[in-house]
C-alpha cells in the first residue's frame, strides 16, 4: 500500500478493532493466569507446572489467526511454540513472550487467591498478570485485528511463545538458534509503556576460595605466627577471612565500574558486582561446596562466594571476565597465603548467561515503535532496562530486541497485577508498529 493516506486509515481501522475486540483480549488474559505454570525449576508441582496447557491454549489462538504453527521441546515436557505468516526476511519480526512463571509465594499474603484472575478497579490480580501473560495477550490481540482486516504483511511475522525465561531463558535460546536472518524481535515484557533497546549484561560467577583447616584452640598460631608456642605443627589458614577480605576488594571494584563506566539511557551504577550466596566450611564436595557446615571449632578451609554480575549494554562478556579475572589475580597477589593457592574463577554459573542488548536507537523497529506512541498522543520514552529479558539471546544472532509492554506492578510478589488499559493500549500500539515495521503487501 503506497498511498499514504489509506495507510493511515488501515492503522485507524486496525486500532479500532483491537479496542472492539477488548472484551476476548481481557478473557484470553484470564484464561492464561488461571492455567498456573510455574517454572518447575522453581517448584516441582504437576499441578502447577502446567507451561504445556498454556501453550496449548496460545497454539489454539495462532491456528485460529491463519498462523503456521510448530512446536519443540528445549526442554523435557516444556514446549515452545512458534506461529509465522508468510513474508520476506528483509522487514521480518517476531512478538516474543515467555509462559513460566515463578512461584506465587505465601497465599495468605494475596488479597486474592493467585490464579483466580480477580479483576479490581481496573486491575487483573494473578500470578503472571504482568510478567508476562498480559504481553502474551496483547501480541495475540494485535495479530487478530490483523487477520480481521485481512491485512497481507510485506515482511514475515513470528510470535515466539517460549518457556524457562525466569531461570534461564534455554526456551528463547533455542528459539533464536533457529530464527538466524529474522530483522527483529519484539518482546512484550512489562515496560510501563516505554521502549527499551538496551539491556545490560549479566553473569553468575563463582568464586571459591580455599584455605587450610585446624582447630579452633591453635587460631592464635595463626595471628601471632612469632609466638614460641606457634611454631608446634602447621598453622592453619581461615577462608572465611579470606572471602571477606576477597568481598572487599571486589567491592572497590563495583565503585571503580560505576564511577568510571556509564551508557546513555541507564542509571549510573548500574553495572553491580552483588555477592548474592555466600558458604563456608570445612572439607570440598564434588559440587565444590563445604562438606561440613556446623562445627565453629574447626578453621574452614573452603569459603564459596556466588555473585550476580551485571555490565553495561555496550560491553562485551568477554571483556568483563577479563576484567574481573585480572582484579581477583591482582588481589590474590597482594596476599601472602593466596598468592600461592589463587582463588578458583567459575563462569555461567546454573548455565545462566545473558548477553548483552544494544539495538542503535534509530534502527526501523525502534522508530516504528516511536511513531506508534507519538501519534497515540503520549511522548516516547527510550530507556535502558534494569532487568535481563530472553531480548539477551536473540542478540548474539545479530537480530535486533526491543522491550515494549503493559504496566503492570508487583511482580514476583504477592498481589501481582497488570492495568487492563494499558494490555490495549499496548496492542493498539503493536499492530500500529507491526503495519508500519513490516509494511504490507
């Protein structure tokens, strides 16, 4: 479609249609946080554990729409499901949404029961109503305004509906090993209606340090090493004082990244080193951890430090283990004992790794969403986002991410909610975006 002014029409009729259509948008919503799926690497629970019966129900509304639909299986009984329309690879883009979700937590925190669906002054309740079941239904919502309009796409359109995204992201990750030549990829992931090009990075990372173990009654050995009645056997070496002076120092580390590295449209800092789990004791397993927990009168000689390691959007990981390798090496040199016995550096801990997001801010998708928002008379916002999505493994395939989606709060918490409104805002701004991305035959 060439003429302009028919072109916009379309995006007005289409638009139109979702908000005919709100009604079917709100049910499927509900329809899709009473099916509970928690992610069972969470909590292993039949009954809960129910991603498959999602995606039945989300293949059930592809087909209906005119989609191709197929499934695989990243993981063992936990299906992704992908819908594609025909169309060229130039200006091809997928809607992106995962199905787990985490554990609802202490039911009698919730004001409603956590798949109830329970709808309050405008607000949905449930597990997974924000994060991310109302993206899933937006995006649904969108493709069926266009399908109404029998609307021919230019580019090819995907919906990627996949699991694991909170523990992981193996679903998106196998999704994206097959999608090589897509253009881009849209997530609806709750953004409170801004656009998000950029994500950090992020690593878990081990770091185990080892000392020498003793008994209690001979620590002064180890403190007054010059005192005559310390030069009886060997002294023994305390790991847990050498994790807290290693957190020290990685410490310094954070403060030298925040104060010296910095990405537009993120907050200063950002890019965090948090030690999230820390174990000590005595004797290594063959999981690497302390063997023996409870017995203060021994000297640990095996202290593990797991951290959370987050890095700017336009860093690489590569570089960031470098960097990080090369200040543990520096601290483990400045010590007597470890200089010798140098802290163990353990990388994708849990097998989690997301790279980096870094889409330019003027790529097509980017103003296509734009354009969307400004003409629905609200200012665009560009921003950086704090939190990992599954827009990290489509990244390294070279297929440009986008976050865009519902507002919504309290997620992984008790009375999770998503703002109805803002679920059809959202699709009105994605079939505009999709039209305007893809354009039409």
């Amino acid at each position: 479609m060439t003429d302009r002014r028919d072109f916009d029409a379309l995006i007005e009729r289409a638009k139109a249609a979702v908000r005919a259509d709100a009604p079917r948008t709100t049910e499927l919503l509900r329809r899709l946080v009473r099916i509970p799926s928690v992610n069972p690497k969470f909590l292993a629970d039949p009954a809960l554990n129910r991603e498959a019966d999602v995606q039945d129900l989300i293949e059930a509304e592809l087909t209906a729409t005119g989609f191709a639909t197929s499934r695989s299986f990243p993981l063992e009984g936990r299906p992704n499901v992908v819908g594609r329309w025909t169309g060229d690879d130039v200006r091809s883009l997928a809607i992106c949404g995962h199905v787990d979700v985490v554990p609802q937590g202490d039911e009698q925190l919730w004001s409603f029961p956590p798949f109830d669906a329970e709808i309050r002054d405008g607000r949905l309740y449930g597990r997974g109503s924000a994060d991310m079941k109302a993206g899933l239904a937006a995006g649904l919502a969108a493709c069926r305004a266009l399908r109404e309009l029998d609307v021919r796409l230019a580019g090819r359109l995907e919906f990627h509906s996949v699991v694991d995204e909170e523990a992981g992201g193996f679903g998106a990750m196998a999704v994206a090993r097959e999608s090589r030549g897509l253009g881009a990829v849209l997530l609806t992931e709750p953004s409170g209606g801004a656009i998000r090009p950029w994500a950090g990075g992020l690593e878990w990372v081990r770091v185990t340090v080892r000392g020498r173990a003793g008994h209690s009654a001979r620590r002064f050995a180890s403190i007054y090493p010059s005192d005559p009645a310390a030069a009886t056997g060997p002294r023994s070496v305390n790991a847990i004082e050498l994790g807290v002076r290693l957190l020290a120092s990685l410490r310094d580390l954070e403060t030298h990244w925040g104060v010296t590295k910095h990405f537009p449209g993120m907050p200063p800092g950002m890019n965090t080193i948090s030690p999230g789990v820390m174990v000590a004791g005595c004797g290594e397993g063959p999981d690497g951890l302390p063997t023996l927990l409870a017995n203060p009168a021994m000297v640990p000689d095996i202290c593990v430090v797991d951290f959370d390691l987050k890095f700017l959007p336009n860093e690489t990981s590569a570089d960031i283990r470098r960097e990080f390798e090369t200040w543990i090496a520096r601290f483990a040199a400045s010590d007597p004992w470890l200089k010798d016995h140098p802290p163990e550096v353990r990388w994708q801990l849990a097998d989690l790794h997301f790279p980096p997001v870094d889409t330019p801010v003027d790529h097509p998708l980017v103003a296509a969403l734009s354009e969307s928002v400004a003409r629905s008379g609200r200012t665009p916002q560009i921003v950086g986002s704090l939190g990992v999505t599954d827009a990290a493994h489509y990244a390294p395939y070279g297929i440009a991410a986008v976050v865009f989606g519902p507002t919504g709060g309290a997620q992984h918490g008790p009375d999770e909610y998503v703002e109805l409104s803002s679920v059809i805002e959202t699709a009105e701004t994605l079939v505009e975006t999709i039209l305007r991305y893809c354009g039409t035959a």
